[in-house]
C-alpha cells in the first residue's frame, strides 16, 4: 500500500505556519508498513486542490489530508473531495447535535457557518474529533481511500492514533510493529558507522535512524503476522543495538524524554534537585516541570545571568568571577554547590556559558557552555563547544545537561 499526504493551505505555503504533520503523518505510515513516496502542499483553491487529489491518486492508494475542514469558505477540502468521488454532501444529525454540545460546554455562540463540519459525503466513514469542532471523515471507493484530517497537530494527532491507524492497520498485509530507541552522547556520524553493516544487510526488521538536537533516535521496525511474532523477529537486532551503544541509549519510546528520565531517576532514588542557570534562561527547570510528578522532586530554579545575582543568589565567590570570569568552570562548580546548599537539595546544577551571537573571544568562544552537578557534596564539572545559533547553542546544553545527569544519578 501506497499514501499521499496532501497538505491543505494556503498559509503553509506561505511559510506562516510549520508544516509538522507531514512529518508526523510520514513516521507513522512508515511503522504501519505503508510507503510514502510524495508530500505535497496546496493552497486553498478549488481547481488546484481537485488537480492535486488526481494527482495524488495517480500515484497513490491512499491520500491522507490536513487542514481544511473550518467554517469558513476557503475551507474546502471536504467539498472538492467528495466532488472528486463524485459525491454528494449532507447534514449528519448526530454530529450536528455534538457540535452544539460542544459550543454550549464552552460557552461560545454557534454561528450558521459551522454548520458545514456536520456535514459529510454520502456514504464517507467519520472521524471522531474529541479536541475540536472539525471531524474528519475517509472516502473508500473503486479502490482509492481519500482520508481526511484536521489542520491542527492536537486534533490530528489523535484521530490519526485512535481512528485512522486501525483503519489501514486492517488493510495492509500482515503487521507491523515498531520499537523506538532513543540515544545520546554519540554523534550522527559516528552512530551511522557503529551500525553501517546492520543497515546494510537489513532485511525484516529494519533500523531507521533520526537525528535530532544532539539526540539520535533508532526506529526498530518489524513485518510479522502476529505482533508477538514481530517482536521475536526484532529482538535480535534490539539486543545488538544494545551491545553496541550501551548507556547511551537512554530510554524507549517514542513519548520517552531525557527529562522524564531524570525525573523518573529522582523519584525512585528519593533525591530532589535544585538548578542555577545563565545562559540556558530557565530551559532546564521548564523541561523539568513539563514532566508530571516532578514537584516530588524539583525544590527551585533560578536565573542567575548577571554577577551580581550569582554573588548574591548563589554565593559565588567575587575573587572567583574576578579572576576566572562568569563563564568558567570554577564558576559553575560554585553555582551548582551554592544552589544545592541554599536549597538543601541532595543535587545542584550550575550552568553558565556564552550563546552568542556576540560575546565571544579567543579565549572564549561562542558556544563555550560549563555545566557543573553537585550530588551529595561531590561536584563535577564539564566543559562543552558548541556550533551554530543562540537556541541551538542554549538547546545542546539543555540536552547535555540531562545526559550527564542521568548517567551520574
């Protein structure tokens, strides 16, 4: 089986917004085994979204679609999907009286023009949209499946999961069932040697590799007709991998993040942690506080960018700025153990470094990031270089700060 994925509107091209679910969309079509060979992008224009749909079924099995399924007039990739299929449309009444319900629940007036997202072709599947007024709804006819989905990643996402995947699941030969491992610490280049001879002789299962901000993720992918079979087929490949990269693989799964490791890592070890940041402006409690339970954990995060507040907040030595100057290791040493004393946490971490763009020296370049982790009175430090712009610099020091930290808990 073959999919399209069909991108509807005219602020994508224009580059107003980021087209994220054709990524999404592609991963997830890959793991059920179902080839995508095109992406296509088109603005809200009647003949140019008819010609792009023949296009696409020219190509394709199935064309999956995202965006324009609003209210508005210029939201018309219902309509020219089912005029494609030849189709009429019309009124749905349970899914009108849902719609209702869900502006009486919210408050909000419902206009005449909402109307339109309770109607569907005759004879078209509905798509349930649980976080939003838009359902999606797929075409099946002679042989072509026209699926259709909202614009918006937190409505697409899970009517993709809970809907769609079943769908086509029940529709391709055999199944397909991924493990994802998620690595860091070993850079894209030197990963892909490390399993250069597995890529190549792969057969079933197969190793997709993803390079992410100083992450690496392996998408293990196996074709059985039972999923227990699958995993038997994979584990081989999963257990070298392990071989291979060792403690640098740090989780599984595509949801698994370096901070809901560190905070899972805490909780188990009944440790609390307390961070002192410069450069990284709050990246590093934020990301901790994304991760539910971290409040069993995390006592306070500061940003400390100036001297004066690295003195005052921290108690970091004026001789020691004076002498060895903000971004140092002796620096970050002494924000990591004064954070850790003030707040009396069994972990500190101080970060201090220079994203640019300007700032820099031969002595101390920009991307020149310390990161210090005090556990229990013992503190280690860490000197970084990093590449590239203020947030990727900012970024790959959020990511190694994790990572050191996970492999010292």
């Amino acid at each position: 089986m073959t999919a399209e994925i069909l991108a509807v509107g005219t602020e994508l091209l224009l580059g107003d917004i980021l087209n994220t679910n054709a990524q999404y969309l592609s991963k997830e079509l890959a793991g059920l085994g179902v080839a995508v060979y095109h992406q296509t992008v088109v603005g809200d224009n009647p003949a140019r979204l008819k010609k792009a749909y023949a296009e696409a079924f020219e190509r394709a099995d199935v064309v999956i679609t995202s965006g324009g399924l609003g209210p508005t007039k210029d939201d018309l990739t219902k309509e020219i999907g089912a005029e494609y299929f030849g189709k009429k449309i019309e009124l749905v009444p349970e899914e009108f009286e849902i719609l209702k319900n869900h502006f009486v629940k919210f408050g909000r007036p419902m206009t005449k023009n909402n109307e339109k997202q309770a109607c569907f072709p005759i004879g078209s599947t509905i798509i349930p949209n649980s976080n939003g007024t838009a359902p999606g709804c797929i075409i099946n006819e002679n042989g072509k499946i026209l699926i259709m989905l909202p614009g918006p990643p937190r409505e697409l996402v899970p009517m993709f999961e809970e809907t769609v995947a079943p769908y086509l699941r029940e529709r391709t030969d055999g199944m397909y069932v991924s493990r994802t491992l998620r690595i860091c610490g070993v850079g894209e280049s030197s990963a892909e040697e490390m399993i250069k001879d597995l890529i190549e002789t792969q057969s079933n299962p197969t190793i997709a590799p993803y390079a992410q901000t100083n992450e690496l993720t392996f998408r293990v992918t196996a074709s059985a007709h039972t999923e227990e079979e699958a995993h038997k087929i994979m584990e081989p490949t999963i257990k070298e991998l392990y071989n291979r990269f060792g403690d640098n693989i740090y989780g599984e799964g595509k949801e698994t993040s370096l901070a809901q490791v560190i905070v899972n890592k805490l909780i188990e070890k009944n440790m609390t942690i307390a961070v002192a940041e410069s450069c990284t402006g709050g990246m590093v409690a934020s990301a901790i506080v994304d991760i539910a339970g971290s409040s069993k954990v995390f006592m306070e995060g500061v940003v400390t960018y100036s001297n004066e507040a690295k003195v005052k907040r921290l108690g970091v030595k004026e001789e020691t700025l004076e002498k060895y100057g903000a971004v140092s290791a002796e620096t970050a040493k002494e924000m990591a153990e004064g954070i850790c004393k003030n707040l009396n946490t069994n972990i500190g971490v101080g970060i201090t470094g220079i994203a640019g763009p300007d700032g820099g020296s031969t002595e101390k370049p920009v991307g020149l990031v310390y990161i210090g982790i005090c556990i229990n009175g013992e503190t280690q430090v860490k000197e970084f270089q990093y590449s590239g712009g203020r947030q990727r610099i900012r970024s790959r020091a959020l990511t190694s700060t994790f990572d050191n930290l996970r492999r010292l808990i």
